[in-house]
C-alpha cells in the first residue's frame, strides 16, 4: 500500500501541526480526519482538559521508533504479538476540546519528518456532555511529509584495510580482501555522510480489538532489496541456465528465422512478379548464416529478457537476519551506520557480493540514497575443516595457433579457500591426441574402434570408459608461473617448454587440472601436498587444447552489400588484373590466417575443387544462367605446380596469412554476384583429418553501374561570360557512386 505522504496533502502533516479530531462526530466510524485550522473559529470555546482526561498522555500518542540510537529489525522472528519495531512514547504539550466537538491535541515537541506517528485514545477516555463514551476506540497513525533542507546522503568508503573503489561503474562500488567472516556476531558495517532512513511503507496488518496499537504498521519491504550473494555459485547457476535455455530455444530460433527468410524470398518472387521455386531456398547457405549468427543472438535475448526473469532463482542468496541503523554526530552532522548481520557465519576464502539498490534508503527531506556495490573476499582460512575448491575456469580452450600466436597462454582458477603456498599445478591428459598418439592401424592404441575391430580414428569423449590417466604425458606447472591474485583465484601460465608443446597438434585434447598447495608453514614434503581437484560437488575441471580446425578466412574480396560497388575491371585496388602468358585474367581472393605456416595448397585434389566453386549473377535474368568462374583456365593450369604456386596459392610469412585466388571472366557493370568456393581445397594440419580442408566459403559482391545522365538533367545548360565560379552546376542522374564520378568540359575536368 502507498505510504500516507503519497495520496496527497491531507496524508501528511507538518512537524509543527497542532492535531484536532472529531471524537464525537455522527460520521466519526466512516473517517477520521484532522481538521483543518480554518474551520476552528478563534472565537469558538477552548478548554484545557489534560488534567480531566488522564488517559491522554505519554502513553497514548506514540512514534513509529524505527531511526533512534540502537534499533533493529529482525527478519527472523515468527512472534506475532510482537511488533516489527518498537514504538517510542512522544510527550504531550496540551490537550484541549474546542467548541465541544473537537479534540486538540499538541505535542510537545517537533515531530520528525518522514516519520510515522500513532494515536491511541480508548473509547472510554472521552465522553459526551449526556456521560456516553465514544463509539469505539480511536486508532490513526499519520506520516510527517520530508522536510525542505535539501539534504543529499552520500556513502563513505568502507573502513576495511585496503579497500579499493571501482570507479568504472556509474555507481558506488567498492572491492574488498581479506575481510572477517560476516555471520550472526559480526556485522557488514556500511557508512553514510548523512542522516539516512530505511524507505519504509504503510503495512496492513489485521487489526486486534483489544490492542489499540495494532492498526497500521511500517512495511520494510525496501530493505528486502538488499542482496547478499555467493558470487561464483550465483555465476554458476546462470551458466548452467544459460547453456540450458540456449539449446532449448535454438530449435525454436531456427523455425523463426527459417520462416523470416521463405517469407523474404516469396515476398522479393512476388515483387519481381516472378513465381517463388523451392529451390530459390538455399538451405546449406541458410543453415551456415544461422549458426554462425546464433550465438550473438541468443546472447542479446538472454542479457535483455531471459536473464532477468530468472535471476531471482539463480541467485544465491545469503539471507540477512537483521538491520541496525546507528546514529552519530560529527561536526554537527548527523552521520548513520548502517549494520547488516548475516544469519550464517560465511565461509572463509569465499566471494561474495553486497547489492544495495537505489532507493532502498532515503534522507529526511525525500532525497533516495545511490546504488552501493561490495564486491568483497572473506579471509582465507587454514582449519582443517575449511577445504579448497575449483569453481569454474576460464580462458581454458585456447586452440594450438592460439598459443602459437600469443607465445604464451593464461588461464584462470576461481574457487575458494586458495592459499599463497600453491606448489604447483598439474594437467593430466584425458583425452585426445596427448593421451593416446593415434595408430590408425593399430586397434589397440587407445582409441575407439569402429565396431568392426578396426580403429575409426575419432578421439574418445568425455564418458569413454577405457579412458585411464596418462600422467607420461603430463604437464608441470611449477609456483613461478602461478600468480595468487587471492584467496578465489589463480592465474596459470603456459610457458617455456610447455608453449613448445601446446603448439603442436600431437598434444591436442583435454587435461584434467590438478593442484597442489602446502601448508601454512610450507614444511610438508612432497608425497604429503594437499591435492585438490575441482570441487567436492564437481570433480570436472578440465583445460582442453583445441586442434586448430578448419582454416579460417579473414577476408575475402571483394565483399559488400548492394550499397558497395566494386569496379569489375579492377575489383578493387587489392586485386589487379595479372597478364598470364600474354591474357589478362581477373581473380577474386580469399585471405586464410597461417599463423604456423602449415596451410597449403591440396595439389591432388584442389584444382578439382575449385572447378565446383561459381560466380553467378543474383536473380532470374538471362545473365544469371552465366558461370564466370574461369574453368578454362584452371583446367589448362591444373598439371602446373608453378603457376598454381605464382597465381593460385601462395603466401606471406611476415603476415601469417595464405591467399588464394579464383580465376574468373570480365564481369558485367551493374551486377551483384553470388559466390560460392567449395571445401576441399587447402589444408592443415588439425589432428581431426575431418577439419584439415576449408569448409564452403559464400558472399556476394556488386560491380558499379554505369553513370546515366539525361537531357534534363543538367539544370543550366548555358553558361553566359562571367558566370559566377562558386555558382554550382547541378547535374541530376543515375548510379552515381561516392569518390568514383569525375565531369569533364571537353578536356578541363571540372572541380
């Protein structure tokens, strides 16, 4: 229900307001009002019945005490009779009745602004001139409006020794180490620069009659707001719920966007006024676009609306049994700490995360309190009871030219309880090329054979039985290349000898991540290392070295959209027309990353290949019947390493990249072409013999129309003698492309 002060000027009183009620109204069981101080007439009868009415006192008027000195507000308690907070008794200047209907009631002192007040006046305290008491018993509770001070309440940076602020986000955030372990008997203290309160609300609870100050009572729901969070097992309940939530729309995505695309085509057949073939659909092109495009996607929808429905069940919350607001004065300023008290004791060497939202706190004069954010480590602990575990890790799948590119490698451990006395860490093959050197024909090396007691080649999953440990192959991580960045998190670091490794395709596969810490003291020997391995709920901690797959394409060319227009006698300045043997030829190209200089050219099969591959013109024009790959000339090169070497395939060492070119006729002006380069043409090395080759490569290009200008469309046809030299000539026509148009009065090109 809206707090009182939100319904209007008659909800909320002013700190001075001198009350007056209607105790003996005919309407008084509908409403209680405070009446105005213009219906009371200075000439109306005033007496002073404080010393007739006893029961009008301390007693009976009370504040809602929620602010003062040492107050608290338990979460826990199931104990009905007891009110959330408790109340304090406001003193009573005077108690008048005026004009024998109207009782005036003035407090002694100020009220406060936005507090909440109640008055609790037994029917029997009052009665009439004929001796009868009131109707029933008087209960009303009233809010005092924010005062008009302007007052802004900033938090202060938390008194933990090395407390750092992050100053990236727009709001308050601050990261902490090394903390104590918050629980029941050792509070998070956070700090205001001014007087704040919680931003409390009107409850309705069921009224008792026989409890007069059972009526309205504060709701603190606000305070609610605040979350305590178990950082990584927050950020792996999302995980999980994201790689679930992406496998189970991915079906539903794909009917969506396959119905967008058949829509999109008819639509263009319908607009061309052409009729819609099924096999305008291109499906392997469809399915390639979608696959490559889902995962932006689906990003965007989890961050933007899945998320955000789930988070508040993914969340691991800590539950905060208890608030206290504490007051003090510095320099005349009324300063608040705010005290906080977990209802567990957290656990040692963990991350958690404290949320205060905006708005959850307010100042006197209605002023919200900015979002706060604590992002803060508990201490690590060395009792026996306390283990240590992996939680999750990161950049954990680097592929071989990954590695061969960087010349080293990080990844990261996140967990709990880490300790400065790690020794070392080890990874020990699982899986793969590392575990198991492939004889293709030998069936006993490890590998899966194909159920004919042959061996199929393929590296056995994750659930293969007959997958043992291979520690000979094991790689040593030793303490100088581990850097403890605290009591959650390690970074690992491949390097020296182990980049020599990772860089081959022999040592493909993955690693299960084992460490090893000693004690406090450092005095265990080595048969006696704490071994620790992932986590107690999940053993699955695993570095997996990617084969570098199949050869990735950074650019091809030329490649744009309807709006980029490419000159077919050039294709733009990367690609010149050669002179071979006497003709001109024209080449499209393709750009592959080679980094370890291992990609080549298949001269058994490429040429073959590449007389798959077409360049035709989009639509249903007679020009689209046309093929301008040049096969002719691939065929009569096809025996011929040289010039497949010098025109075909060749590369650039210093660049770490391989181009391929693909030979094809003059094309037409005005045209938007469709390319389609088949796989099986250049190779690699990935220990998966099935992504040695490139896969099918598409795009599309546009050549340049030719300019057209009619008759009318030069504005000014004839210049007289004198014209005016900054007076444009405006010349109005077709197909006019950015940087590409040059005007000509006989031979004088124009500027």
């Amino acid at each position: 229900m809206p707090r009182a002060d939100e319904n209007g000027p008659d909800s909320t009183y002013d700190e001075k307001t001198t009350y007056r009620f209607y105790p003996f109204s005919s309407d008084y069981n509908d409403e209680h009002k405070i009446i105005p101080e213009s219906i009371i007439s200075d000439a109306g009868s005033v007496e002073n019945v404080k010393d007739k009415i006893y029961e009008i006192d301390g007693k009976n008027i009370e504040k809602f005490n929620i602010l003062e000195d040492l107050t608290i507000l338990d979460q826990d308690s199931d104990d009905d009779d007891k009110a959330p907070l408790g109340m304090e008794k406001i003193s009573i200047g005077k108690v008048e009745i005026v004009n024998d209907s109207i009782l005036k009631i003035t407090p002694k002192n100020n009220l406060e602004p936005l507090n909440k007040y109640g008055l609790w006046i037994d029917k029997g305290a009052i009665e009439g001139k004929d001796k009868s008491d009131m109707e029933d018993n008087l209960k009303l509770t009233f809010w005092i409006r924010a005062d008009n001070k302007g007052t802004i309440a900033k938090w202060l940076k938390p008194e933990i020794k090395g407390t750092r602020e992050d100053t990236k986000p727009s709001y308050k955030s601050y990261i902490m180490d090394n903390t104590p372990q918050y629980g029941p008997n050792e509070p998070i203290v956070l700090n205001s620069d001014n007087e704040v309160i919680p931003k409390a609300q009107d409850e309705i609870l069921e009224a008792r009659p026989d409890d007069l100050t059972d009526t309205r009572r504060i709701s603190y729901d606000a305070l609610l707001d605040i979350d305590l969070i178990d950082v990584y097992l927050t950020d792996m309940n999302i995980e999980k719920a994201r790689m679930e939530k992406k496998e189970e729309y991915k079906e539903e995505a794909k009917e969506k966007a396959e119905r967008k695309a058949r829509n999109e085509l008819e639509q263009r057949a319908i607009d061309n006024e052409e009729d819609f073939d099924e096999s305008d659909f291109d499906r392997e092109k469809f399915e390639k676009e979608f696959e490559d495009g889902y995962d932006e996607k689906f990003k965007e929808l989890w961050e933007n609306e899945f998320l955000p429905e789930k988070i508040a069940e993914l969340k691991e919350d800590i539950k905060i049994a208890k608030f206290e607001f504490i007051y003090n004065f510095e320099d005349d300023i009324k300063k608040t700490g705010i005290c906080l008290y977990p209802r567990e004791e957290l656990d040692g060497g963990k991350k958690y995360r404290l949320t205060v939202p905006e708005g959850t706190l307010e100042t006197r004069s209605g002023n919200t309190v900015e979002h706060l954010n604590i992002d803060f480590v508990t201490q690590a602990k060395w009792d026996e009871n306390d283990s240590t575990g992996v939680y999750f890790v990161e950049d954990n799948e680097p592929k071989v030219t990954d590695i061969w590119s960087e010349g080293e490698w990080t990844f990261k451990l996140f967990g709990y309880n880490f300790h400065e006395t790690i020794e070392r860490v080890e990874l020990i093959p699982w899986n793969g090329n590392a575990n198991f050197p492939d004889d293709p024909d030998d069936p006993n090396d490890g590998f899966p054979d194909n159920g004919e007691g042959e061996d199929d080649g393929k590296i056995p999953d994750d659930n293969s039985k007959n997958v043992p440990d291979n520690n000979s192959n094991k790689i040593v991580i030793d303490k100088g290349d581990i850097e403890f960045r605290g009591a959650t998190e390690l970074w690992v670091k491949i390097r020296g000898e182990n980049v020599r490794k990772f860089i081959s395709e022999d040592y493909t596969g993955q690693y299960k991540i084992i460490l090893y810490f000693n004690n406090k003291e450092g005095t265990l020997d080595e048969d006696e290392l704490i071994k620790v391995e992932g986590d107690k709920d999940n053993k699955e901690i695993r570095f997996n070295l990617r084969s570098k797959g199949h050869p990735e394409v950074k650019r091809k060319e030329p490649e744009g959209s309807s709006d980029k227009w490419f000159d077919e006698h050039s294709l733009g300045l990367a690609i010149n027309p050669k002179i071979i043997e006497g003709s001109k030829r024209y080449f499209l190209k393709i750009t592959f990353e080679d980094i370890d200089g291992k990609l080549e050219f298949d001269y058994d099969k490429g040429i073959e290949s590449l007389l798959n591959a077409s360049d035709k013109v989009v639509g249903n024009s007679a020009s689209a019947a046309i093929d301008y790959l040049d096969k002719d000339f691939l065929q009569q090169i096809s025996s011929d390493r040289k010039i497949i070497e010098e025109h075909i395939f060749n590369k650039d060492r210093k660049r770490e990249e391989a181009y391929l070119y693909i030979p094809i006729k003059l094309l037409d002006p005005q045209a938007t072409y469709n390319v389609t380069i088949p796989s099986g043409i250049v190779k690699n090395d990935a220990s998966d013999v099935n992504e040695q080759y490139n896969e099918d490569i598409r795009w599309i290009f546009t050549t340049m129309a030719t300019p057209s200008v009619t008759e009318n469309g030069v504005i000014i046809q004839s210049i007289i003698e004198g014209y005016d030299p900054d007076e444009p000539l405006i010349i109005y026509g077709d197909f006019f492309y950015p940087d590409t148009i040059d005007v000509y009065f006989n031979n004088e090109r124009a500027d």
